[in-house]
C-alpha cells in the first residue's frame, strides 16, 4: 500500500530529467497560483522578465476598503515547497549553469519583494507570507 502511496504522488511520471522537471514544476505553480488568485478576484499581473525577485503583481486594498485611493501593488514570488517555505534565492541558477554554493543566494527582503507564496507541491494549497515577517527567521519556515 505504501508504493501505491509514493506511486500516486509522483510528479515526474515521463522521467524528466529532475533539474528541467525542478523548472517545469516552479512554471506550472506559478499559473496556479494566478489561477486562485484570479478565482479570488484578483486581477493579478504576471511578470514577463524571467528570473527576478517576483513573478506576480497583485493588486489590494489598504485595510479591505474597495476605494481604488487605496490600492496597493504587492509584489509576490512564488515558490514551490514540501515540508517547508524557503525564503533563499537564486539556489538554483537554471538547470544549463553550474552551479556553484553561496555565489549568488540571498535572502529575500522588502527590497526584492512584498509576498512571498509557498504552493505545496502535494495538495497545491498556498501558504501566503509578508516579506516583512521573514527577517525574524531563518531560511525557510517549516509548514
């Protein structure tokens, strides 16, 4: 019963290579995640710059107040996670760079965005973390 278990929750059924299927996985959490966004109502922009510190724009309301005065634009990366949210970036580099440890990685901050948007990658729920909470922790927060 156990392999059934792991057999239903395997992703990569054609056996992609893991690095392109890592990619495609962020790719296709991304349309997600617009997706119930959009569901929610909101008209979310998606970003078109490959690579940069977030994928989505959306736009809300200062203290759920519909006046369009009050509108704000939140800058949202999302990130695919299992156990835990990562708030580390630019690990990976892209599946055709080498990659070499603590180069290029970061921790996210107010600079590089406003929200960050975990979508497990099992059950495809959203955990929804402000930017601003995360400099208290360390580099991921377990779900």
């Amino acid at each position: 019963m156990e392999k059934l278990s792991e057999a239903l929750l395997e992703l990569n059924i054609v056996k992609m290579d893991k690095g392109k299927h890592a990619t495609l996985l962020g790719e296709a959490h991304e349309f997600i995640a617009t997706g119930i966004l959009m569901r929610l109502g909101f008209g979310v922009s998606v970003v078109s710059v490959r690579g940069g510190s977030y994928d989505l724009i959306i736009p809300a309301y200062e203290n759920f107040s519909l006046d369009p005065a009050k509108i704000v634009f939140l800058r949202a990366q999302i990130k695919t996670m299992k156990q835990s949210l990562s708030f580390i970036a630019a690990i990976r580099a892209g599946v055709n760079r080498t990659y070499k440890a603590g180069v290029k990685e970061y921790k996210y901050t107010e600079k590089h965005n406003d929200l960050i948007i975990g979508v497990d990658e099992s059950l495809l729920n959203l955990y929804l973390v402000p930017t601003r909470h995360i400099q208290k922790w360390g580099g991921s927060k377990s779900k």
